[in-house]
C-alpha cells in the first residue's frame, strides 16, 4: 500500500511531529530515500511532504505570509507524488481548534483531495468538534464540513477523540492509542527497587513517625512552560503542598523541576519574577528543553509527575506515555482523553488548575502510589510495537 504522509516531523519538536517521525521511522521511512531492496514494514510505502509550516513553538498556529505559499508547495509535492508514484491514499493530521490553522486544513483539502482516492484523518489535538460548534458561526462550520466530508478514515486516540471525527461524518473511525519506544527497559532491575524503597519512606513520613531521614520529594514537570499546560499552576500547588507539610512539621518537602522552553516572553518573564521571591526560590527549578540523558535522569528520579493541563488541543500526550514508562506517579487535570490514559479509579486526576486540589492530589498520590501499576500499564497499552500495528491496520483497511 502506497501512503503520501502530509506531516511534519521535528524540529520544532512537540508531541504530534514526534509521533509522525515515529510512524514514519516504523513503516520503514521515506521511500524515496530507503534501499529499493528493503522490506517495508507493516506492507505500508510512504511518501512524505514534510509540511512544516511554523520554523519554532511560537509561531505554531500563527498567521504569516509565507505559510500561504508554503501551503501551494507543500500541496503541489503532494499531487506531483500521486501522478509520479501512483499513489492514491492521503495522511493528514487535522488543525486543533485554532482559526489560521483551520483555514490551513481548508487550503490543503481545497487543493489535494481531488486527487485522493482516500483521505486518511489522525486526530492528534482533539476538541475542534465542540470548537467549531460553540465559538464559530455556521458558515465556518459548513465550509468545514464540506471541504472534510466524508473521509475515508479517521483515526483517533481515544474515545472522547471520536467526536471530531463523527463531526466530519468519517466512513471508517478507529482508535489507536499512541505508544512510544520503551526509554526504561531496565525499570525492573534499575529503577522499580528505588520507587518502592522512596515509596516506604514517603509513608513512614506523611504516617507520621518522626523516626526517618529528612526526605526531599522530585516533583517534575515536563511540557511546554505555558499556563495553558499548567506551569504556574504546579508552582503554587507544590507551595501549598510544602505549606501543608510545615504546618504539620514533618522532614518532607516538595522540589518542582519544570523543564521546557517557555513559548511566550510574557509568562517566561512572569515565571522569573516568581523565583526572586524565596519561597519560590527554594522550591521551583527551570531546568529549559532537557533530552537525552538529562530527560532520562530526572525521570529516573522523580517521585512524581505533575501535568496540570488544560490546553486547548491536549488529546494524548506523549509526557504523560513517558512518565508511565518510567513509573513515576503522575497527578494530571481530569481534562478530555486524559482520563482514559490512567488506570480505572486512579486517585491523581483534579478536576481544573485549581492549585488546592491538585496539592490535595499530591499529597494523596505521594502515600498512594509507587508508580509500579503505571509501569504495567504502560506495557500493555503504549508500547510502540503496539501502536504501530494498531496504526498500519487502520491504513490498511481503507484498501
């Protein structure tokens, strides 16, 4: 099966260009640039226009000048593919609810889809169907569905994900959910004896016994530094928590490190006003974009990980993949798909950004949870080998 892949892939780095390299790496790559000898894995031959519209995070859904004539050449690759190859399906990953970029998801149907046989739809943002029904008027709607309507298959990640595809009357939706390379094979050895060991000390501390070792909890933070995906909000929340825990003096504080670029200067100057003041000093650390063996450390060493999102197109975030990965206790907002990522009755989930019950959150979570049944969740649900086959039968069913 030949698929022209209509995506981006990093820089700039987030986590829908990194699950489009992914895919793309897990079907054998470009096929154009691969030995013609190789395998294709999964019987699935890509072409790919690597559509990178936005050169960094600030200018993702921004309206430029120059995006207008990248959106006619990006779509003339496309079409030249089609003619030259013989290729008749189309990957497209659809705009979250933003106005510039829907006008973009209106250009390229406008000037590719004719030539398609079959449009393929995977929702990474979610949200546009109740975006385009409470904050748009009707003709923005109706041309939307009549420039979308109706695609051969919509691929989702969750249940919630469902409605933006049933918005655009897809023939075919599946759910896959995304899954990443396992970064922690060695979590039974390495890591899981040093989650129930802190996990122990964590109980006897906030039990009460006066007995124990002094304790500094690794609370992490790894987004987008925006108030949006709830970097202030974990500021005053571990506060608040730490404030709880003085109150009853116990030896125990709370350290959040939030690593990754801030896209505005406002709240980048904002944060940093907040760390001249001492309490925020002393207990809130930005540690900038970490990779690498830097993002692995700090994962290794967490003892919680704290996402209080309510950004616009969240759906399945691959931070939240990753902390499940490493087994480290999450507490996140109760904020479209991503109750679906956790296990049944989890106790991390808030209900907003409400820096009171996400500090409640924690202080449960830290006597609640070692980590370990989100390591086996994990496995058995976001594993890249999973996520691939899930993926490659979803295409394969369009022929």
């Amino acid at each position: 099966m030949k698929l022209v892949v209509f995506a981006h892939t990093p820089p700039p780095h987030h986590g829908q260009s990194y699950m489009v390299k992914l895919m793309l790496d897990g079907f054998g790559g470009d096929t154009r640039r691969r030995d013609p000898a190789t395998w294709s894995p999964h019987g699935i031959e890509c072409y790919h226009v690597n559509a990178r519209f936005s050169r960094g995070l600030s200018d993702i859904g921004e309206f430029q000048g120059a995006k207008i004539f990248l959106i006619f050449w990006f779509c003339l690759q496309a079409v030249w593919l089609r003619f030259r190859h013989g290729v008749k399906n189309f990957y497209y990953v659809p705009a979250p609810g933003k106005n510039v970029a829907l006008y973009r998801d209106w250009l390229v149907m406008l000037l590719c889809r004719p030539f398609f046989k079959n449009i393929i739809l995977h929702w990474h943002a979610a949200g546009l169907a109740k975006w385009l029904e409470s904050e748009n008027p009707i003709a923005t709607r109706a041309v939307t569905w009549r420039l979308f309507r109706p695609v051969s298959l919509s691929i989702v990640l969750s249940r919630y994900n469902q409605a933006d595809a049933a918005k655009l009357l897809s023939q075919k939706i599946r759910v896959v959910h995304n899954g990443i390379p396992d970064p922690c094979a060695d979590f039974e050895n390495s890591v899981a004896p040093l989650r129930r060991e802190r996990f122990a000390a964590r109980r006897k501390i906030l039990g009460g016994e006066w007995n124990v070792n002094p304790m500094v909890v690794n609370v992490l933070f790894i987004a987008h530094c925006t108030r949006e995906k709830g970097v202030f909000a974990a500021a005053e929340s571990v506060l608040l928590a730490n404030r709880a825990l003085a109150t009853r003096g116990l030896p125990i504080q709370l350290k959040l490190t939030a690593a990754g670029n801030f896209v505005s200067t406002a709240e980048k100057g904002e944060f940093d006003r907040l760390q001249q003041i001492t309490k925020y000093a002393t207990a809130i650390e930005h540690a900038g974009f970490v990779s690498g063996d830097r993002k692995d450390n700090l994962l290794r060493e967490a003892d919680l990980f704290l996402f209080p999102t309510q950004y616009l197109g969240e759906n399945q975030p691959v931070n939240l993949i990753e902390a499940m990965s490493y087994g480290v206790p999450i507490v996140t907002t109760r904020w479209r798909s991503l109750p679906e990522m956790l296990p049944e009755n989890y106790p991390g989930l808030v209900a907003d950004q409400n820096p009171e019950a996400l500090a409640a959150a924690i202080l449960e979570v830290l006597v609640t949870e070692s980590g370990e049944r989100l390591r086996a969740h994990f496995t058995a649900h976001f594993t890249l080998e999973r996520h691939l086959a899930g993926l490659a039968a979803a295409v394969r069913s369009v022929e």
